[in-house]
C-alpha cells in the first residue's frame, strides 16, 4: 500500500465536481503576522463542502469504484463527524446508500448533519475505535467500507489539499497540518514533498491524542487506548501502516499542542479572523503561536482542515479560553453571615465596572463556624490585570479572598 504523485493528480480530476468538492480559498492573517514574524496564508478548507476536507478523499474512493462499473450498493464508514459526513454526501451524489456508525457521545450536530447528507446513522460505542469495530462487524459483500486514513484512494484525496496550496502560494517555506489517523498530512506531504521538496512539512497533534511521535520513535504505528482533547476530529489514537509510511518520509518535523493552547487559537481565530474553526482545526495555528517553531521571516501556510464546532463544543471551549485569559474569575469570599456583605462586595465589584454573572452563598461547610458562609462569585473582567485590582480591593475591605480559577 502506498500513494504515489499520480494517484493525487488523478485524484484532482476525478473530483472536478464543484457541487461536491470546492477549491477552498487562501486568506492573509495581520494579527497571526504581527504575533510571528510570518508572512501567514491560511488554507480555508474549513469552508469545504460539510465543513472539512473529507469529503475530498470520500468522493475520490467511491467515484473511482462507482466509475468502473462496481455492483457495490452501499458505503459504510465509521467516524466522531466530519468522515461521515465526506461519505454521506460522497455516497449520495454517486448514487450509493450509505450506512454510518458513530460512537454515542458524537457532537448531536454532526450526526444530524451526516443524517441531512443522506446516510442511516446508527450509534454504537463511545470512541472511535468501538464504531470502526462495528462498522467492519456490519458491512455486507456489496458495501463498500470507506475507511477514515487507511486506504490509499482516501490519502490521494485529501492530497488534493496540497496541490492547491501549490497552486494558490508557489513559493512556501512551512506548511502545518492537523493528524489524527494520517490520510490528510499524508497526502498532502507526498504531494508537496514530490513538487516542492525544500518546504517544510509540520504536523500537530494534540496532547492527548498524540500517537506520531511514539510511532516514529519506535519505527511502526502505535495507538493509546484513551484518547482526551477537545480536538475531536484527530482523536483517532492512532495512525495506519499505510500513513505511517507516508508520514516517516514526507514529514519533517511533528510537534504537539495542549487542549489549553487549542481553545486560546479557536478564539483568537474568532476574534481576530472572524474564522469560526473546530478544535482540530484550530492546532495548526497553536502551533505556529506556540515556541515550538520557529517561522520568523517565513511564508507559512497553517491548514484549517474543519469548522464543524457544536454550540455546546464551543461554549466549552469559549469558558475554557476566558477562564485562561483571566476574563472569566470565580472567587471565594469568606463572610461573617449578615446582611449587607454581599451588597458590599457586589457594589466593590461594580465599582470596577466587572460583570457578576452568579453568585451563592454557601453555609454547610466542615471548615465555617456558626455563623459564617462562603460567596462564590463568577465575574467577567477585561482581562488578568483587571481580575487582578478587583481581589486586592475585596481583600482591602477586610475578606479572605480564594481566586478558585
């Protein structure tokens, strides 16, 4: 198994389709060039068809077998979202049924998504790999199992990424990809190292789904059992043969991202891009923020390879990210319990012009006294410095002041 220069450019022409696969556009970041030094060109395939590069690889698998005549009936896939949701529309438009197992606790977002594409969606398990086990276990002979990295006509699709970069920004120094299972990286290093050997090809992973650098320590793919990131989309736990393989000759250099840096670049995407991504998404720009490398005076092309962000994900990930920038506090404040102290402390508070989002009292606690209590306030400030001035004057009134977060 493996993926060759011509497979990618074939794959190029047989998704020319743009109803399924659109050439995603590159845009300039001022804030990400001020914050590095870099000349940054961020490749937009977050605003791909289903909202992530999948569909890419999906479309040239089953219009490859589709177009040579194959009797298959149906696509089965296995996928957390965005893989299902390639297959689903892929599935569709080349005129297959498409059945989709995802683990319970997927994004209800994407499943409805993927259902909206066409596909039956059925449940099973709660990871990644319990919902591949059960896909393989129901797939019949005339299904066709569409798996998420280890197939080269999936890897020679997402290729497709890296021929428009080359396309679209000739001369690059640095390109950073997300990697989960490896088809996306993969592709589009063999790409990119075969037409522009002298650009350097990073990938990210995060902290807790990190599974390339063991991989390339050890000489051959490993996984981890638990999988934790708020990156839902390159939690897979672990890489194929085939991407390993890819991934050891292509790709210099592999460095991973905590979940903490992950929500920080997600919002500030937010903010300062008006890019709304999801968190595997937002790694590539983690990493180009991070210390990690070094990409002063270089053209840096950052992938967003998804934008599939639940609401629920991304108020998650937005009170991750405030708490981390100290624009969203709690504080524990210990009282004599009686009237007026709260006043005292809400009037300081606003005082500051900071926002009370709640506030309790709590009594029935082994450390109090009679008569004492706790307040645990959840304020929203400008920022550390801010949430800074606003402990020192509580505690200039006279309270013992607890910053919980």
């Amino acid at each position: 198994m493996s993926v060759s220069l011509s497979d990618i450019q074939e794959a190029r022409d047989r998704i020319s389709d743009k109803t399924v696969v659109r050439q995603t556009p590159i845009e300039t970041s001022r804030a990400l060039e001020e914050e590095t030094g870099a000349e940054i060109r961020l490749k937009m395939e977050h605003l791909q068809k289903t909202g992530s590069f999948k569909t890419r690889g999906a479309y040239n698998k089953l219009k490859r077998i589709t177009d040579s005549g194959c009797e298959a009936t149906e696509a089965i896939a296995a996928s957390a979202g965005n893989h299902a949701q390639g297959v689903a529309l892929a599935a569709t438009k080349t005129g297959l049924d498409s059945t989709i197992v995802m683990p319970k606790n997927a994004p209800q977002a994407k499943i409805d998504a993927t259902a909206g594409y066409g596909a039956d969606v059925k449940l099973h398990g709660y990871n990644f790999q319990e919902a591949m086990n059960h896909a393989q276990s129901i797939a019949g002979s005339d299904a066709v199992f569409v798996h998420a990295y280890d197939d080269e006509d999936i890897v020679a699709g997402q290729g497709t990424v890296g021929l428009e970069i080359l396309d679209q920004v000739p001369k690059i120094d640095t390109v950073i990809v997300p990697v989960g299972g490896g088809g996306l990286i993969g592709g589009i290093a063999t790409a990119i190292g075969e037409l522009s050997p002298e650009t350097r090809i990073v990938g990210v992973q995060a902290h807790g789904a990190a599974t390339v650098p063991e991989s390339l320590q050890k000489g051959k793919p490993c996984a981890i059992d638990e999988v934790r990131t708020i990156a839902d989309g390159i939690a897979t736990g672990g890489i194929s043969r085939l991407t390993y393989e890819l991934i050891d000759e292509y790709v210099d250099e592999v460095v991973t991202v905590s979940d903490t840096e992950i929500s920080e670049s997600l919002l500030f995407l937010l903010e300062r891009t008006k890019q709304m991504v999801e968190g595997a998404g937002a790694t590539t720009v983690a990493a180009v923020r991070s210390e990690q490398l070094d990409v002063r005076d270089e053209t840096v092309v950052p992938l967003l390879s998804g934008g599939n962000l639940s609401m629920t994900d991304l108020q998650t990930v937005l009170t991750h990210g405030l708490t981390y920038r100290g624009q969203l506090i709690r504080l524990r404040v210990h009282i004599v319990d009686e009237p007026g102290k709260m006043a005292q402390i809400s009037e300081m508070i606003a005082h500051h012009d900071a926002n009370i989002r709640d506030v309790r009292h709590e009594r029935s606690v082994k450390d109090l006294n009679v008569g004492e209590a706790y307040l645990h306030f959840r304020i929203e400030t400008s920022g550390t410095a801010h949430s800074d001035r606003i402990v020192d004057s509580i505690r200039n009134l006279g309270y013992s002041v607890t910053r919980v977060s």
